[in-house]
DNA sequence: CGTCCACAGGAATGACGGGCGG
DNA sequence: CCGCCCGTCATTCCTGTGGACG
C-alpha cells in the first residue's frame, strides 16, 4: 500500500468517525470548564491562596462522593494557581497521590519523594528511611509543597492513620519548608475511624461537594460532548439517557462521561453514523463486564472461589457461615484445600470495598450476629468472567 | 432483663517471593 | 552475595456485640 493510499484511508475512517476528540471524555481530563462546581473552585481558591506569596496555607479535607468533581477541582485550582505563580513569586511542588492505587505509606511517601526528585527504589527501604529522605528533600527545596493524598480513605483503612499522623506532624520537624494536605474522601463514615488529632489538623479547613442531579449532569455532558463528538452525530436523548443513568447512581459524573464515551466507541466499531440510547445500554454492560474482570484479576485464588461460591448460591448469601459452607464445597469439587473462615471473613471484605459486592452486618438476635452478602453486578458477567478460570466453568454449570 | 448465638473484626505471627544497599 | 525490608496470603487466638429468646 502507498503511503498516499494510508494518509487517504485514515482520513477517509477518521471522517466517518463519531469523535473528533474523545480525550475530552476520559476521566483524568481536566476541563476548562466545571459547571456547577463554581462555588467549590471559589472556596478552595481562597483556602489555597496563601500559596502565592509562598505561605503555606491550612490543610483540606475534601468530601463528596465519586464522580462529584473532587479530583477534577482540586487539579485545576492548583494547575491555575501554578500557572499564576509562574514567574512572579517563589514556586511551590504539588503532590497528588492516588491512595487507591498507591496504598501503603511506603508506596505514597515514594511517591512525594518521586515528585521532590528523589528517587527512591520500588522496595527495599524501611519506610523510615524514605520518610526521613523525603523531609531532606523537602528542606533542600525550601518552598510549600502540596500533598494531595486522594481517597485517602483507603490508606487508613489497611494501614492506619500512622502516616496521616506524621504527616501533619512534619511541619514542626522541618527546618525549611512547609507541607499542605489536602485529603480526599468519598466515604463520610471514615471520619469518625480516624484518631480525632488527626482530624483536626487535616480538616483545618473542610470543603463538601454534593452530588449532581440528573440536569446538572445533563449541563456536563453537553458542555464536553460538544468538543468531544462531530456535531451531529449524538441521536437525541443520548445524553439525557446518560445522565439518568449516572443520576440513580449517586450523581458520579465519571460514570456519565464513561457511558458517552464507551456508547460512541461501540457507534464507531460498528460504522453507525449516530449514537444511539441502544449503544449507551451496551456501554452499561461493556463497562460492567470490564469493571468485573479487571477485580476480579486482582482477587486472590481463594477470592474467586468466594465469588463462585456466592454465585452458586444464586448471588446472595443470608450469612457468612451459609457462604463458607457452599465455598467448602466448591473447593472438594476442585480438590483444593479451604483457607478459614476467618479468611474467607475478610476476602468477602475486600469484595465489598472492590464495590462487587454488598456486605451488611445485621444481627439476628438470639441467632447471632452475621453480614447478609449479595452481588451488586449481574450474576452472568460474574459467571462469564469466572469460567475462564481452571476448572471453575464445570463447578459453576 | 440478662443470656448467648454466630459471627465481626483486631492482633500477632509466619511463610514466601521480590528487590535493594552495602 | 548476604541481610534486611517490603507486600501478600494465610493462620491462630482473641475480644466484642445487636438483639431475639427465655
């Protein structure tokens, strides 16, 4: 084929195509425009304004739930407050770490040490080692650095708020330099786990974000299908359909942009011409199957046959003893040897906080006390998903 | 109104593999 | 190469508890 021929086809398929630019879609884009969060950007503006004239302003504890701007707003009101200071005063670093993805103080601290320049090995150190090279980074470099510890509620539920503690603590122990936190959390009830020093250092200053109602989503997407699809090409009611959709699931505008995003995705495979609420709906099950075999890749071996188990059990288990014994017999079924109870106890945790699944502690009285387990996804994408493993497609038909 | 069930979930511990500084 | 430290999966032992039953 000519080159000619290749520049031809391209643009001949990009022509056809329903996006002119889907980046705008994807959620770590930060947009230049974030309707109805007006008040939030103006609030923390002000908390963060002390950053100018290089003073290090008090720490924030941000709240709302996923998909309410949180990250989105904080990344740009810093980007812009970068950009201001540019050139005109004494700079500062910010820091943003993701708790979910680097969820150990040793993986945090190396990622503040990272941003300050210093490179520190994946492993190997003891975290007081990393932690005393990041307040030497920090001296040498003098100015305020800006840690954003992103749902940061992960972090404190398997390690504790040790770090947090140390953190808010740095400040005294700095002979140069100065460090603001900006905590992120999308669980409310986490506050109250955490050691009330902590708290009220890091919540010096707190800042709410509610979540979005179905117009105010709608405003959203319009506002970035605009830049993202060719005019035209969004079927009416997409959007809206869209924005239902992400409305009944606590207002996550993340969930919205993704459905639009993956609804045109399944459009331009096909070679439609237009997206439709059809492709929206497949987007929902796409975007579910992914979710699903991207936790349940993580899972441990025996977290899977947990899975299995509550599946056979019809995706609902009264109790946790009901769920083991049906475990137990998955796992004669394979040969394998059961871990505990006491195990499987904390593997249906980590199956709740993945969100794949629902855990309620309730008490039945004198018939003890026990969580009521059942799946929040469909059983067959579960099912689809979980045969793919050895020998699970038989045990599970 | 106390008891007592069926677990929840904390704490300590260990085996294991991976990775680094010295 | 050794010794140390890490994260992960798992065990053992444990204390705590909401509320129906007696």
């Amino acid at each position: 084929m000519l080159p000619d021929d290749i520049v031809l086809e391209e643009l001949m398929r990009l022509s056809k195509s329903v996006f002119v630019n889907r980046e705008v879609l994807r959620p770590d884009y930060v947009p230049e425009k974030l309707p109805h969060r007006e008040e939030q950007i103006r609030r923390l503006t002000q908390i963060l304004a002390p950053l100018v004239r290089g003073e290090r302003p008090s720490n924030v504890f941000i709240y709302g739930l996923t998909g309410t701007g949180k990250t989105a707003v904080t990344r740009y009101v810093l980007m812009k407050i970068k950009e201001y200071v540019e050139g005109r005063g004494p700079g500062f670093i910010y820091v943003y770490v993701n708790c979910r993805h680097d969820d150990t103080t040793y993986r945090v601290l190396a990622r503040i040490a990272d941003a300050l320049g210093e490179r520190v090995p994946f492993t190997g150190l003891s975290t007081a080692e990393v932690f005393s090279r990041v307040k030497a980074a920090i001296e040498r470099f003098g100015g305020v650095v800006v840690v954003v510890l992103d749902e940061i509620d992960f972090l404190v539920k398997k390690h504790g708020d040790e770090l947090l503690y140390r953190l808010t603590r740095i400040n005294g122990e700095l002979r140069r330099g100065k460090v603001t936190l900006i905590g992120i959390t999308n669980d409310v009830s986490f506050v109250e786990r955490l050691d009330a020093r902590v708290m009220s250092s890091l919540g010096e200053v707190e800042l709410v974000f509610p979540p979005y109602t179905a117009e105010q989503l709608t405003d959203i997407l319009k506002e970035r299908a605009e830049k993202a699809f060719r005019p035209g090409t969004l079927a009416p009611g997409v959007i809206e359909y869209c924005a239902a959709v992400a409305a009944k699931e606590h207002g996550d505008a993340r969930r919205a942009l993704d459905l639009l995003r993956v609804a045109g995705e399944i459009a331009e495979r096909e070679g439609a011409e237009k997206v439709t609420v059809d492709h929206v709906k497949r987007a929902r099950q796409e975007i579910e199957l992914d979710t699903v075999s991207e936790v349940i890749k993580t899972l441990p071996y025996h977290g899977k046959l947990v899975l299995a188990a509550l599946l056979v059990l019809g995706g609902k288990a009264q109790s946790t003893g009901d769920l083991y014994i049906a475990y137990r017999q998955i796992c004669r079924a394979l040969g394998t040897e059961p871990v505990t109870q006491r195990r499987v106890s904390d593997l249906v945790g980590e199956l709740d906080m993945l969100g794949i699944v629902t855990a309620r502690v309730i008490s039945k009285g004198r018939y003890g006390k026990t969580r009521v387990i059942a799946l929040t996804v469909s059983p067959e994408t579960v099912k689809k998903v979980l045969s793919v493993e050895e020998g699970l497609r038989e045990v599970l038909a």
